[in-house]
C-alpha cells in the first residue's frame, strides 16, 4: 500500500492522465470543426473513416483505386494504392474500390467503418437495394462484407471534399504508373 506521498503521486498521475485525454478530445473537435465546412469530416469515436476513389485511364485501358483511412481525431491510419489491370465502366470500378476497402478493413479488425465515395450511383444502390447488371456482383460482395463489422455504413461525398483529394492524388500517380 503506497504511503501518503505516493497516494498523492498516483492520484495526481490519474489526473493528469484525464487532462490528457480531455485535451485530445478537444483537439478532434477543433480538427472536426475545420473540416465541417465544405471539407473532410471526422468520424465519430471510435470508427475508421475510408474514402475511397478509383481513376481510369481508358486509353490505356488500365484502372487503380485510391484508399485513405483516418480514426476520429482525423489521423491517417491507412492508406492503399491498388492498381487494377483491367478499366471497366467507372461506377463498376467505384464499386471495386469500396469493396477493396471493406475488405483492408477487416483484415485491419476495425469493427465501425464509414466508406465515402463521390460515386453517388453506387452509394444509392447500397442503400436501396437496387440491382444493376453491371455491378450486381460486386453490390452482392459489399452486401455481404458489411457483416464483417459491428457497423458499417456508406456515404456520397463530393469529389472536391475526398479527404481533401488526398484519395485522388493516390489515383493519379497510379494512373502515371500504368
């Protein structure tokens, strides 16, 4: 049993330590604050934020998708670089793209994601349970994917708002490289 000074020390440490982490709480919401208004924005607590984007090169017929994964405080977790050697229709290749990102995520063990895409087509079909030729297989795969976390959920975002177009640049260099 610690003695009358050490008690003191320990309980000064406990709260210093919740100081700490009030300061962290109030940093994300100075970041979230700043993001909020025509930008990226943070995820709530405790979830993992994917925005995903896919670039095509339809000349030379190659494709890749961008992934960039932040926490709540708006930290780059993750990021990902995947060139594809085929360039399909662009909301085929979106699709891939988030279903890429699903997966990264599982294999990652985050349990809340959000996925945010610009590709409002694809987000809508999620949502709604709509069939489309094109993309029903992959829409099928994401379908089931999202049971891999205790929540998961789909979200449009303008393209100028990606992370601030972080996500495209990743693309960009993919579509140079190929």
């Amino acid at each position: 049993m610690p003695n009358g000074s050490g008690k003191q020390a320990m309980t000064e440490w406990v709260e210093f330590q919740k100081i700490k982490e009030k300061e962290k709480e109030s940093e994300a919401e100075v970041q979230q604050e700043k993001w909020k208004y025509g930008k990226w924005s943070a995820p709530r607590k405790g979830w993992i934020k994917l925005n995903t984007d896919a670039a095509l090169n339809q000349r030379a017929r190659r494709a890749g998708w961008g992934i960039v994964a932040r926490d709540w405080r708006g930290k780059l977790v993750a990021s990902w670089a995947c060139p594809s050697f085929t360039c399909t229709e662009p909301k085929l290749e979106e699709a891939l793209a988030i279903r890429t990102a699903m997966v990264k995520a599982t294999v990652e063990g985050w349990e809340k994601v959000i996925i945010e895409t610009n590709c409002k087509t694809v987000v809508d079909k999620l949502e709604n349970d709509a069939e489309d030729a094109v993309i029903s297989t992959v829409l099928q795969d994401i379908k089931l994917l999202k049971y891999s976390f205790d929540e998961c959920c789909f979200s449009f975002i303008r393209r100028k708002q990606l992370c601030e177009s972080q996500v495209s640049k990743i693309c960009s260099l993919l579509e140079r490289c190929n």
